[in-house]
C-alpha cells in the first residue's frame, strides 16, 4: 500500500499552493473570531499529516475499493440522519464530544470523487449509452439524496456539480448536453416558480427563504437577506486596498468585530477578507484558487492512468465549483447556500476532506510515470 517515492518527484508548487492558503486560513480567521486559531491550527497540523500520508499510499488502493468506500459512505449518512446531532432540525454532524463535530457530507465529497472516477475509467468506451448513464445516476442518486434529507442543499450541489464537471471531461456526447440543456433549463424554471408557491413540499422553509431573499432581498433586508447585505457592505468598505489587517472600523463599526456578518470565521469569512485587504486581498485569493485548480488539472494531463486522471479531475472540480459558490454566495450573486471556502473556512471537517483530496492528487502525481 505504501510505496517508496523520490522526493524530487513530488509536487512542490502544488504543496506550496496548499501552504499558502493554510497561511492565510489563519490570518482571516484571527481576524474574524481570534478565539477559533488555535483549533484551526491544530487542524492544519492534522491535514498537512494527512496530506503527507495519503500521498505516500497508492491512490490505486481506493478506486479498488471503491464499492466498499460507497457502502461506507451511504452507512455514514444513514447513520448521520438516525444518530447525529440535531441543530434547528438539521442532522448533518455528528458529535465527536471535546474534539468537536464531523460533517460525513465533507467526506462525501472526496469518496464519491473516488467512486465516479473508477466508474468513469470502467465505462469509457459506452459512457453516453443511456443504460451506462441511467446506472450511474442511481448510482449518484442515493447518497444525495440522503444529503439532501440531512437537509443540506448546498453539499448536494456541490456534490452534483463535481460530478458533472467529472462527466464533461470523461467525454460526454455534447449532444446529450444540449438535450439536458433544453430539458433541464424549462425545468428549472418551473422549479424556482413552484418552491415560491404556497404549500409546496421539495424544500424546507430555510431553503426557500434563501431562494425567495436571493431573487427578492428588498423584501427580506431585515431577515434572510441580512446576512448577504452585510457581507457586500463589508466587501464593499474595503474598496481597492482594505482597511488593514484587524481593522475596526466600517461607519466607526466593523462589520466583522461586532458580528453584522455572522459566521465570518466559516461561510461568510471572505466578506472578513473584502473588508481588510480590499479588492486586491480579494484577486489574491481567487489567483492562488485559480492556480490550485490549475495544479490538479496538470496533474490530469500528466497522469499515464485514466482513473488517476479522473480523480484529479474531479478534486480541481471540488475545489474549484465550491470555492466559486462560496465566493458567490459571499458577493451576493447566488442564494446562500453555507459551503466553507476550501483550506480557507474555518471547520475540520471541510480541512480534513480537503487534505485527503489533495492527497491522493500528489500520489497520482508521483506515480505520473509508472504507468
């Protein structure tokens, strides 16, 4: 399981990437909520160990296994829903007592990353046959539906789109995305047109006030819109250079320091981030997120094996789709949704998640001439 590599053939600029962006996690959220650091930076210990490990161990070993990592992970989300830990009627975490809480949801993420890119290496010559297509959306199907019964609409969508974006390279007919094009664009108007009708079943109250203040925040600027509003101020206020590193002062009040943005430290923390460093703090980021995605894309290409070029794939997807909607929700150009910003947000369970993905991308890389 563990192979012995050459250190010069291990990925740097892609672990510099991770570093940086690690480094960062903990200047935004000292300025954020201080309190949260050194939790944060216990976690970072674990994920740069993890990173270490699983980039140590055929990457091989988990797209064999790659039923046995499904199965586990529909036990887990069965298990979240029966077992976990109830906060306003959503059961997404459970309870791990001092050490805090796990999100199987995160996890999720990485296996079925895992569990598509074997399936995707399997059907490469029938991909676009409706049978191979209908069986990997049942496939796909159930652990996102289970997802989204935690409620969590936005691991759902997160999930669906790594997915898809995993698809598209595989070689999907384009034919067939026009045809989903045509269905699913009327469909989803038809969609957003019935969860705003009174009585409707699909989505949970929640969910549609975050649909409802996102296409109407006027009506809803003192409720579900808040959160949002604050966060485009905050954005706003810290023009092209910021306010400075910990600055307090937004109309004499800092839109981070006495919580106009709750959750600054995890879904919000890039309003933090608009605010102190300004729009040029804000490209900065974006580019060291381009430049990761870039990185896992490289090794993709560069992969002499199929699976190890769709899971690569699929993590630039991941760390890609949910950097972009967390950015989005931030800036106020999608609904909130409440996904952390990758290496970024504060959470372990997101870091963790994120620390195996980007793992199993340094072995692909390691291994790029094996095969």
């Amino acid at each position: 399981m563990l192979r012995n590599y050459r250190l010069q053939n291990y990925n740097f600029k892609l672990v510099f990437n991770v570093l940086v962006l690690m480094a960062m996690s903990l200047l935004f959220i000292h300025s954020a909520k201080a309190s949260y650091v050194p939790k944060q930076a216990l976690g970072i210990i674990m994920g740069l160990g993890i990173i270490v490990v699983v980039s140590l161990i055929d990457y091989q070993v988990f797209t064999r296994n790659a039923e046995i990592l499904y199965i586990l992970n529909v036990i887990m989300l069965i298990g979240v829903k029966l077992f976990g830990k109830d906060v306003n009627g959503a059961k997404r975490w459970f309870s791990l007592g001092p050490l805090g809480t796990f999100q199987p949801s995160e996890l999720s993420k990485v296996i079925m990353i895992i569990v598509v890119a074997a399936f995707l290496a399997k059907h490469q010559d029938d991909l676009n046959e409706p049978k191979v297509l209908g069986k990997l959306a049942v496939i796909c199907g159930i652990p996102l539906l289970l997802i989204l019964k935690q409620p969590s609409l936005s691991s759902t969508l997160d999930i669906c789109f790594i997915i898809l974006g995993m698809i598209f390279m595989a070689g999907l007919s384009s034919r067939l995305i026009v045809q989903v094009l045509i269905v699913g664009v009327p469909l989803l108007a038809i969609f957003l047109w019935y969860v705003q009708t009174p009585g409707q079943v699909l989505l949970e109250p929640h969910q549609v006030a975050r649909i409802m203040s996102f296409l109407h925040p006027e009506n809803y600027a003192d409720s579900t819109a808040l959160q949002t509003s604050n966060s485009i101020m905050a954005i706003g206020a810290g023009g092209l250079f910021g306010k400075g590193f910990g600055s307090n002062t937004i109309s004499n009040v800092s839109a981070s320091d006495v919580n106009l943005v709750s959750e600054n430290q995890t879904d919000f923390i890039f309003s933090v981030i608009g605010e102190e460093f300004g729009f040029v703090g804000c490209v900065v980021l974006i580019i060291v997120f381009a430049c990761l995605v870039y990185q896992c894309m490289n090794v993709a290409k560069k992969s002499g094996n199929l699976i190890g070029t769709y899971v690569a794939v699929g993590v630039a997807c991941y760390m890609g789709f949910q950097s972009f909607i967390n950015i989005a929700v931030a800036t106020g150009t999608m609904p909130n949704t409440g996904q952390p910003l990758p290496f970024i947000s504060y959470g372990l369970s997101s870091l963790m998640s994120a620390s195996i993905a980007i793992g199993m991308v340094l072995n692909i890389y390691l291994q790029r001439k094996r095969h």
